[in-house]
C-alpha cells in the first residue's frame, strides 16, 4: 500500500471517528463524559490535521506513516549516531531517526556524575543536548516544551538552576517528576 | 443510535462571540439599561502600537466604539485639541468626580521622578506619564493596562532600561485589568470594554488577565502541534513543521492568538515564523533568543 493510500485510510478512520464522538456529544448529559469527549474530538481534529497537512507537503523519504513509529524523541536512545550536519529538509522526519552529533557524550545512565563544568557542555547550542540541574538532580530539558531553542524565561541550559526554580516554581514540585533525569550534580 | 438532523448550535466562532457580545452592550446601550461610559485612552512610555492596533477592530468597528459605545474623552493621538485645550479636558473630568474608564498603554517612566516621559505641559508646568497614570489611576472605575509596556514595562523596560520603565501596577495600588500583548489585539480590549459595559469585570486570572481570551496556551491550539508530538521540526522557518527547536515561545504563552488570528482573523505570527511570546510577562527579555539556528538536534 503506497503512503498516500495509508494516509488516505488514516483519514477515513478519523472522519468516522469524529462523527461518532459528535453524535455522542448530543446524547450525554454528564459534564464530565462531555469534557473527556471533546478532549478526544480536539486530539481527533489534531491528527486529521497533521495528516491533511502530512499529504499536503508530500514527504518523499517517509516509508511507512503509522502512528507507532513516531514517539517523542525523548524517548529515543541518545546514543552516538553520525553526525549529519547541514540535513536536508525532508531529513527532520524522525522515521530517519534523531541524529546526535559524536561530540556529544553518551548520557543515558542516570547515575551519572556531572561536575558543573560537565554540565556546562550541554548547553543545547549547536547539537549538543539541553540539561539542567536542580537540586543536584541533572534533567535532560532538550525536548521539554517550555524549553524552545534552550531557553526558558531568558535561563539557558547547561547550569544549576536551583536558586531559580525555587523563586518562580515553588510548590510546584510535580514539574521536576516531569522530566528525564540523566544524572547527578557533583560539587 | 438514530439518525436525525441535528442542528448546529449557535456559532462559537471568536468573530461570532465578539459580534454575539458586541451586540449585547450595543442593546444594552440602545435600551437605556446601560449609559455610556467615559473613555480616558493615556499614552505613557510606548511606540502608540497598541491605539493603531486598536483601529484595526472590528465588531465593533473603532467609530462605533467612540461614538455611541463610550465617549472617548482624551486620545492624544487622536484627539483635535492640543497643548492646554487637550489637558483642560483631562482635568475637568477629574474635577466633575464622574465615572470614567481608563485605559494605559505604555510603561511608566521612573527615572528622574517621571521627566524621562512627558504626557505634555500644562500652564507652563511639565506634567510626567508617572503624575498623570496615579492621577486619574486613583479615580478611575476601572484600569485596563492595554499591551506589554502598560502590563509589565515590556520592551520600554528591556535592558538597559534607561528611563527605568515599570508597568502600571508598580506606581498604582488598585486592581488593575491586564491585557498583555505587543501589540494588544483590538478583540481583546474591545472585547473587555463591551464586558466591562454590558456585565461588569469579566472574570480574571491570577494575574488579571481576562480569562475569555487569555485562557488558551498557544502551543495546545497549534496548528503545527502534531509534529511536535511526533517530533518533527523545521530546522527554517520556510518549513510547515514544529518551530519548536527554532525558539518558538508558544508553548510558555497564554492567549488565544491561533483561533483568533490577527488582521482581521486572517493570519498569525505562526502563519510564517516563531511565536515570540509577545502576550507573555517578562516580554522581550525573558523571550529572546525570537529565533536561534544554534540549537538542540531533533
């Protein structure tokens, strides 16, 4: 089955989905099978977006588009893969995988030691991953959301936030449970 | 399950809720039950983005608004008057005890007790943004602190802050309604004033920021969030995919600018490059880089 055909199918399955999720909307009364509903009909809409528009730009090097393929990278092992500098712009489909350039050192072992002039290498700059250290816990924040481009409220990556944390997050301790822990800050 | 045709509810579009809310004040207005509001519009230290921002609205349209929506009654930008004529009308307003509306755009400059920004001279005298934003801010019904530079100093107050700019509430201890932004999308103020008119304050977050509009992250209404999800990235702004790796601020800002959309609901900053977190506090310094090549890999 070629990728349109699978898009296409893709797309099928959502439209019946989405009626379906619209027809249920009418018939609940519970405010709270209401929300949960839309939630899905708002994810539903998402993907039938990213579809629309996965067709629209027509990626040539994708092989298969199934959903399983496409996890967040940070779930994806960082170890050392060739380094890919310059990469065309079909190349950012993750079916050919997360590129990691050799320079970086391989930092999957939580029990890590991570001296601050160590940390101060991952300063997500240049390919290089994004890690903070709280309360002398090492995260990896490459991926985070509220992370872009290394930055967070004018905090780059690659140092102890702690002091920071404390002023602007407290007692919002939940946030660190959050995050990918890599290792831990020594002195 | 049956079959039946069912009909659409009312429209939810955001033109369909301006226009639905807009219509409210205006019969509120028509049928006496609400009378029409002064309107103070102060221009403190800022660019004048937010009142040109705010003739692009529509529903109502900015004539209406002045006219039979509230009674604008002072706009240096706008206003005929100058010089003593335009300021007599600030200070018989404040004289007459009457009811008014103000509305701050712009920070509010510290520095050498407020001379670093003048709202103009009155018989002789200079009269600083610093006297006037406490002056009327103490007798006004309500504030709106319309755009960055009046919510939190914004980009008057970047580095290195030579007129040490601050936002409104640092110089007044009151209530202040919020409307972040740079600039502030007409929707949102004349939204709040067609609230304000036809229902009272609407309801506020912690920060007192009008929940009808700035309740939505950016990031969870995105057009591009499924590549996020899956992890596919534009390394250029030319490219269709998550701006995410490039800077994008859309996921640490809260407004509802990727269903709302700007000049007339058309297009978005999104459209073509990185949100820049303009609507949210800490706006530009907190925000930079806007853009960065020298970033995380995929």
């Amino acid at each position: 089955m070629s990728n349109q055909q699978l898009v296409r199918q893709q797309m099928n399955t959502l439209f019946s989905e989405i009626q379906y999720l619209i027809r249920l909307l009418y018939v609940t009364q519970d405010p709270y099978m209401k929300n949960l509903t839309l939630n899905q009909l708002w994810n539903k809409v998402d993907q039938l977006q990213f579809l629309t528009q996965l067709e629209g730009s027509a990626c040539p090097h994708t092989s298969a588009i199934s959903p399983e393929v496409k996890t967040m990278p940070t779930a994806l092992p960082m170890s050392a893969m060739p380094a890919q500098p310059q990469l065309p712009a079909s190349a950012s489909v993750p079916s050919q995988g997360m590129p990691q350039t050799q320079t970086t050192p391989s930092s999957q072992n939580p029990q890590q030691s991570f001296t601050r002039e160590q940390l101060a290498q991952f300063d997500g700059r240049n390919g290089r991953p994004a890690y903070v250290a709280v309360k002398g816990i090492v995260y990896d924040v490459t991926n985070n959301a509220a992370w872009s481009a290394a930055s967070h409220f004018g905090l780059s990556a690659g140092k102890d936030l702690t002091q920071e944390f404390a002023s602007c997050h407290a007692g919002e301790q939940w946030i660190l449970s959050t995050l990918t822990p890599v290792g831990r800050l020594i002195d | 399950m049956t079959e039946q045709t069912i009909l659409p509810p009312e429209p939810v579009t955001n033109e369909a809720i301006a226009k639905r809310l807009f219509e409210d004040a205006k019969q509120k207005l028509a049928e006496g039950n609400v009378s029409k509001p002064k309107l103070v519009w102060l221009e403190l230290n800022g660019c004048s983005g937010n009142i040109i921002s705010l003739l692009n609205g529509q529903n109502p349209g900015f004539e209406y608004m002045i006219t039979s929506m509230a009674n604008l009654v002072y706009s240096n930008s706008l206003m005929i008057p100058e010089g003593n004529q335009a300021l007599d009308r600030l200070f018989e307003l404040l004289r007459s005890n009457e009811p008014f509306i103000l509305a701050v755009e712009g920070a509010v400059s510290l520095k050498n007790n407020g001379m670093y920004q003048l709202v103009g001279s009155y018989d002789g005298k200079p009269l600083t943004g610093l006297q006037a934003a406490k002056m009327l801010g103490a007798k006004a019904t309500h504030v709106i602190a319309v755009g960055a530079c009046a919510v939190d100093g914004g980009p008057s107050a970047a580095k290195p802050n030579l007129s040490q700019s601050v936002g409104l509430q640092q110089v007044l201890e009151r209530k202040i309604i919020k409307l972040p932004g740079c600039p502030c999308h007409p929707d949102w103020f004349l939204g709040t004033l067609s609230h304000l008119i036809a229902y009272g304050e609407p309801a506020l977050d912690r920060r007192d920021r009008p929940l009808l509009f700035y309740s939505t992250l950016i990031h969870d209404r995105c057009p591009r969030l499924d590549y996020f999800h899956k992890g596919i990235f534009s390394k250029t702004l030319g490219e269709p995919y998550c701006l995410f790796k490039l800077g994008c601020r859309g996921p640490v800002t809260r407004v509802d600018c990727p269903t709302r959309r700007w000049n007339d609901h058309i297009n978005w900053p999104i459209g073509a490059s990185t949100c820049i977190g303009c609507s949210q506090f800490g706006f530009p310094d907190q925000m930079a880089p806007f853009i960065s090549y020298e970033t995380t890999e995929g």
